[in-house]
C-alpha cells in the first residue's frame, strides 16, 4: 500500500500516534544526556577527565548521521513502528552497554544510542503525516518535538538521584525498563501502523540515496541547509549558556542551571508556539524565517550582556532566546514532510536530518574554535546570531522555489 493511499487513514489515531512519538523522542533525548548529568561519576570510573565525558554528545550525534541515512528506507521495510520499536531497544542497550567501566564500552554505548536516536524521526514523520490533519500538522510536529527538552529535564532530574541513590552504574541499566515497557507498548499498535510497509523496498543499496533525494528538490535542499544553521544556534545555546553565565557575568553554578532549566521550558513553549502560528499563518517556511529572524535578533541581545544587568533582566533575554532557538523543530520537521515527493516522506526526513545533525557537530566545535580568538563567551553569540540569519536567507531561498514549484504546476 501507498503511502500516500494510507496518509491521512485514521485522524482518530493522532492522539496515539502523537503520544507514541512523543514518548520515544523523550526517552531519547533522556538516554544521550543521561552520562552528561552524571558525568563526574562516569569520569572517575573510567579513568579519565569530566569533561572528556562530553565527547559523548559528538559520538551520539556521529551514530545518529550514519542512521539517519537509512532511517527512511528501514522505515519504508519493516514499518515506521518496528522502527521505533528498534530504536527504542537501541536505547536500552546502549545504558546497559554503558555500565561496563571500559572507554571503549562507554564509545560503543554512545555510537548505539546515536543509531537509535537517527532513527526515530523518520519513523516519527511517517506515522504523523499518516495520522494527522494536515491543517493542525505544523502543532502536531511542534508537540512531538517537545520530547527533545522535556528529555533533558527527565535526564537532569533523575540521573544524579538514581546515580547517587543507585551509583551511576545501575542508573544507567535502569534505561533497560523503559526500553522493555516501550517495545511491548508498540507491539500493539503494531500491525495497524505499518500495515503500509513494503518488504521489497530498498534500505542499504545506497545510503547516499536519501541525500541525493533531498539536494535533487530545491526546495528540501535549501530548507535541510537551513536547519544546519538552526541547529548550530540550537546548540551553541545549550552547550555553552551556562559556562558563559558563571565565566563571563559573574552568576553562580547553581543559580545558572536553574536558568538554564528555564531555558529549556521556554524552548518547550516555543515548539508549541511556533507549531500552532505556522498552521495559523498556513506558511511553514514563512514561519521558520520568522522565528529565525527573532532568534537571531536574540542572539545579537546576548552578545551585549553585561555583568552589571539583573539576573531577571539576563534570564528574560535567554529565555526569549531559547524560545526561538529551541522552538523551530517541530515546523521544520512538518515542511520537510510537506515539501517530499509522494510516498518519501521517511526518506526526505532522513536525508534532511543528516543534514540538520551535520550543524549539531559543527556548532560546538566551531564556538569553542571562535571563542580562542573573541574576548568572551558573550561576545562569540554575535556570530551565532549571524549564523541564524544565514539560515533565514536560505529559509526564504526555499520558499521561493517551493512557490516556482507550485506555480509551475
């Protein structure tokens, strides 16, 4: 069966799907940054400094790019819920993987949840233009992506207490439950979901096909490069927002990472937000160019932060900083769907996520690069903030060849 014969097929089932969804991204998100939150433990176990830890985060993403490549097609073989099913798994193993104090166990471990992780949106596209009203898609997709910071919030509240509680080998192994009780959870809406898969489609012929998808429609190629500039912001924001608060304006560790904490909620509102504006104003590329452009507006605010402003005053900016920074996936992930070719949704969102997970390895690595030759953290924010407007001019490069597309027809 089609996909597009299948799309739309039971609206009734979007409160499922969306919890479905919701749920794996937030167990995602929670598994990669469970190790960040106990890093100091997992550090002194293995031998080797703290902030060595965080080169998780690049082996993470560095599974997730290889994935993603395959994400669509995988999706296209064996269902977008058995998809999620192994991603889900992949999750599990790898915090059980993680307990073996080995540095190698500990790389495989991150390289699995990465695998894991580039699978889940494909699938989740899939399932979600499936089974949902297009008019409500830009909220739908908004929602979803809100697993992404309530995950950090998940991870943030419950690593130290179980590692401290447990030690931070048995936190780690405790992922496995969730993974179980997730995998039985899909099992039942199993064969009503991927009641469209194919069993001849191809999946590893070539990896590069799902790039190659993307880059031949003008439209997807521009929007996918426009998200690596997004995602760069996204996380030159959440990386290094609390370093700067303590190192440059003088705040301390624990007041930041409550602000931080605030940040992320702000990003959580913004999905939502910028969802439902993008199904109201019926312009998703509009909307993406507008949130860019406020973010980057943001971005530019931060870069004049002084140690003499209030902590209210700081807070409020970041806040409306994270707001946009945080709040463009959902939007994002909905034009993808909308601007692939009939029946490659999966494969389009996999394609355009290599790209989008492409900005998540640059962005750190080139604000710490720029950061050695800017006087401090605060000031390095005026190139994120020209970063994002980048990404509002290939936003509107997209939509001017999605309108020539559509008047062309």
């Amino acid at each position: 069966m089609s996909e597009t014969a299948t799309e739309h097929a039971d609206a009734g089932q979007t409160p499922a799907v969306l919890t479905a969804t919701t749920g794996a991204l937030t167990f995602a998100a929670a598994t990669a940054l469970f190790p960040s939150a106990i890093a100091p433990e997992i550090a002194d176990a293995l031998g080797v400094s703290p902030a060595l830890v965080g080169i998780q985060v690049s082996l993470l993403y560095a599974g997730a790019m290889v994935s993603s490549l395959i994400g669509g097609g995988i999706t296209r073989r064996i269902g977008a819920c058995r998809t999620t099913q192994w991603a889900v798994g992949l999750f599990g193993l790898g915090g059980v993987v993680a307990t073996l104090p080995s540095l190698v166990m500990f790389i495989l471990a991150s390289l699995l949840i990465g695998l894991g992780y580039g699978l889940t949106n494909p699938a989740a596209s899939h399932l979600l233009v499936r089974f949902s009203n297009p008019a409500r898609r830009g909220l739908v997709f908004g929602l979803k992506q809100t697993g992404v910071p309530l995950g950090g919030v998940v991870a943030g509240a419950l690593a130290p207490t179980l590692a401290v509680q447990f030690g931070w080998q048995s936190a780690l192994a405790l992922l496995a439950l969730p993974a179980l009780a997730g995998v039985l959870l899909l099992q039942r809406m199993r064969y009503q979901w991927d009641d469209d898969r194919s069993d001849d489609a191809p999946w590893l012929a070539s990896p590069m096909t799902d790039i190659r998808l993307v880059w031949a429609h003008h439209p997807l190629r521009w929007t996918a490069l426009a998200s690596f500039c997004f995602s760069t912001t996204q996380l030159c924001l959440t990386v290094f927002t609390v370093t700067m608060l303590v190192e440059d304006l003088a705040i301390s560790l624990v007041t930041a990472g409550f602000m931080m904490a605030a940040v992320q909620i702000c990003g959580v509102a913004g999905r939502i937000f910028w969802g439902w504006f993008a199904d109201r104003l019926g312009q998703g590329l509009l909307t993406l160019a507008v949130t860019q452009s406020f973010t980057a507006l943001l971005a530019l605010s931060v870069s004049f932060m002084q140690p003499s402003w209030s902590i209210g005053t700081i807070t409020l900016l970041l806040c409306l900083f994270g707001f946009g920074a945080l709040g463009w996936n959902g939007v994002y992930l909905a034009q993808i769907a909308h601007l692939a070719p009939a029946g490659q949704i999966a494969r389009a969102s996999g394609g355009a996520l290599f790209i989008t997970f492409a900005g998540v390895l640059f962005g750190p690595a080139a604000f710490s690069a720029l950061h050695l030759v800017t006087p401090t953290y605060v000031s390095t924010f005026a190139a994120v903030a020209a970063m994002s407007g980048l990404g509002v001019g290939l936003v509107i490069m997209g939509r001017a060849h999605a309108l020539h597309a559509a008047l062309a027809k």
